[in-house]
DNA sequence: AAATTTATTAATGTATACATTATATGATCT
DNA sequence: AGATCATATAATGTATACATTAATAAATTT
C-alpha cells in the first residue's frame, strides 16, 4: 500500500500570521519596530493582501499596532500594560482553576499536572531556568485545558503569548522560583478535593504575586517599556 | 464663520464590520443563516476586500463562522456555548468588580452606578423589561469600564455581545428580576468598603445564578440552539 | 432506482491595478 | 536658523482579475 502525504492546505494568510507571530514573539522583530506592508510582504514573500490579513489580526490579538501609512509596529509593552495583562491573565486564570475544581479532572489529568510540577522541581534543581520556565507554563496551560471551555482557553492562550516577551525578559532576572511549586501542589490539592473556592484564591494570589515581582523587575532595571 | 462638515473617515471595512455586527446582534441576520462574500458584498453595496476583511473580524469574535466555498454563517449558540460564554463572562466580570474594589471609585463613578440601579428600579415599577435590561447592562458595563483596564473592558464587551442575542429571546420569558438590585447594591457596598474579596464574590454568584437561569430557561422551551 | 464517475461551475485566496491622500521633501520667506 | 508653503511620493484601502479547486450537476454504470 503507497504511503500518501499527508497534505494540509495551509493558506497564505495562515503562513503569514504564524511567520510574523514567531518572529515577534522570539524577538527577531524588536519592540517598537516598524514595516510597511510593502516590506512584509517582501519579509515573508508573498503579495500584500494575505500579509494584510495577518497584520490584521496580529493586530486585534494586540502584539502589533497598525499606523496608517506607516505600516505596523511592534508593539512595545509598557508598564501599564503589564498591570493589565497580568491583571486579565490572572483572573482568567483562577476562573480555570474554580472550574476545574467544580468540573473536576480525571487521574490523567492530575498525574500531567503532577509532571509538570515534577519537570519544574527537576529543571529547578539543575538550574536550568528556560526548562523551568517551559514547564511552568505548561502547568498552567493544562489547568485552563483541563477547565473545559474552550472560549477561555484561547483568552488565556493570547493572554501568556502577549505576556511572553517580559517573562522571558525577567527569567534570568528573578530569584530562582524555589516556593513556586507549593503553589501549584496546593491548587492541584484543592482541585482533587472539588474546593472551587480555595483553588482559585491560591491561583489567584500565587499569579497576582509573580506579576507584581516582574513589573518591580523590569522598573528596577529602569525600563519603562519592553 | 463658515461651519465646517466634520469629517471622520470610515474605512468600508470598517463600515462594513459595524453593520454586519448590527445585523448580528439586532437578528436581522439570523442564526445558522449563511451568505457567501459575493453575497455579503453586495447586501452592504462594496467590493470583496472590504467585506472579506469585516467578515475575518467578526468570525474572530465569534459572532460568525466562516467555512470556504460557503461563505460565513451566522454562529447558532448552543447551550453549550452559552455555558461557555456564561463561565467566561462571570469569571471577567467578578475580577472587575474585584478590581474596582481595590484600586476605589471615585464619588461620580458610584453615583453614576446607583443612578443605574435606581433606573432598574424605575423600568422594573412600570413593567418595562427592555429598559430594565438596558440599564442592567449598563451598570455592568459601568463595573468594567470602572475597573480601569482596558483589555478587561475590551474583553467583556465582545462577550456581552456574544451573549445578546440569549439574553433578548429570554428576556420574556424570565421572571421578573425583583431581586437582582440587592445584588447589585451589595457590590456596590463591597466596592465602596474596598473589600475586594466581597465584591467579587457577590457579583460572581448574582452572574453564575443569572447564566443558569438563561440557559434553563432555554433549555425548559426545547431549544438545542438559539 | 441507486451508486459511481465525469464535467462544469462558482467560491475563495491571492495578485495586481488604481485612486486617494498623508507625509516627506524641497523651496521660499522671515 | 527656523517657519511656512508647495509639490512629489509612497502607503493604504479598495476594486478587479486570475488561478485553484471544492461542490454541484449531469451523465453513465450497475
């Protein structure tokens, strides 16, 4: 029997919002830096019209702005910003976190929840912070998984992809996150005992507490944007 | 002094956007009704571009669906869906109140609030549902607009829209909400103590409780979809 | 009559052309 | 040198043309 490829259409628009996406996120398009959509569809080789649409909605997802004119820029994060972000991702998150506690999760669930916080717990011992920080999040992505809804599972998702330059601006900079995973044993515990409640305020102070340790950070270094 | 026209420039996307999501929500444009770009483009009387790039808008605030070779389709909501947009809308809302409470109103923003409560009241005594749910929405716009943080506002917005057209079918057919300003005042107080816990708490339970009653209300009519 | 195959049509995604006008540049004046 | 005005240019928003192909209709086979 001949092996078929596998073929997924992917249109133009779609490569376009991935490409620019990445590059923003990995920090090859900097903060505050400008194209025109004649330079982008230069950048990413294709004509304007899927660039536009991929600037278009990068743009209602808020990591770029559009200027008439001048074409699109980067957007930089400023400290206002931040609270906000954090502000929003936080409450999104405990409302997660009370879900699942309400839903409840079924063992696989809790056990990749316990990964997690195992791969942080190992990652931390050998100080390997961007590990750490990758399974950070994947802790909290399954908690906003495992809540079941599937609308505030993209709010949460754009919410940590527009948070991730200052995160990972601030990796290096933090104190090595020693206490984090009580936190996160304490939610996956309230989760197992159906304490809806009690989930979301632990989530809730532990997220409120490392948003108000990143937004010092960056103002102590002086940074007014990012 | 010659008066001079003031001129604002709408774009026909954006012309077009708004008077999609006006036909959305005012069920011009019915649930499950489809129209391919061709169509569309010629209801608002303008080229594909403009209407292709409202259209993309819309789908990604989910008031449509867009499937190729078919065209958009306005999002029948199922009780699933409202249950989803109920949890989301809930959890945002009660972080407003929350914040409201701990960053503090000024006196004009808690008398513009209890000027909303007092508008229910009035269209409540003469039986006047619709503007009974205007200044219901009102005032919980007020909560988000007050909260100061505009992607929370921003947020809330799309999902009040999102949950319109539930809320219109059923307003008939609840009862009459006699009890939802002790609700409302309670979070007031709460807000003006700065008791931030309280705030939410109250708010969270009055939307949790209003959501389930939607949705059974719905469910007791034999509706799958609205 | 139902199932399968073939041909045709039309819908989308993209590229390109065009019109409008904001912005940059250059010239002139103070 | 700085301010103002005029002009040219280029960026966007829109319309239109084109290529691809999914979906539908028609023809053929069972």
């Amino acid at each position: 029997m001949a092996l078929k490829a596998v073929k997924t259409k992917v249109s133009l628009a779609d490569k376009a919002y991935r490409e620019l996406k990445h590059k923003i996120l990995d920090n090859e398009l900097h903060s505050g830096q400008q194209m025109t959509e004649a330079e982008v569809s230069v950048l990413l080789n294709m004509s304007r019209t899927p660039t536009r649409e991929a600037m278009l909605q990068l743009a209602s997802e808020g990591l770029i702005e559009l200027k008439p004119r001048h074409g699109m820029r980067v957007k930089p994060i400023s400290i206002d910003d931040m609270q906000e972000i954090y502000e929003v991702l936080t409450g999104l998150e405990s409302t997660a976190a009370a879900l699942c506690a309400t839903k409840g999760l079924t063992s696989e669930q809790l056990s990749l929840m316990h990964d997690a916080v195992n791969t942080m717990n190992e990652t931390l011992d050998r100080d390997d912070l961007t590990e750490w920080a990758r399974a950070d999040e994947q802790f909290h992505r399954y908690l906003v998984e495992f809540a079941d809804n599937n609308r505030l599972k993209h709010l949460v998702s754009n919410f940590i992809e527009q948070s991730h330059r200052f995160r990972m601006l601030t990796l290096k900079m933090r104190p090595k996150p020693t206490n984090s995973n009580k936190d996160h044993l304490d939610v996956i515990s309230a989760i197992e005992n159906r304490d809806s409640e009690k989930a979301r305020l632990i989530h809730h102070q532990h997220r409120e507490k490392s948003g108000r340790m990143l937004i010092s950070l960056i103002k102590n270094v002086g940074l007014n944007h990012i």
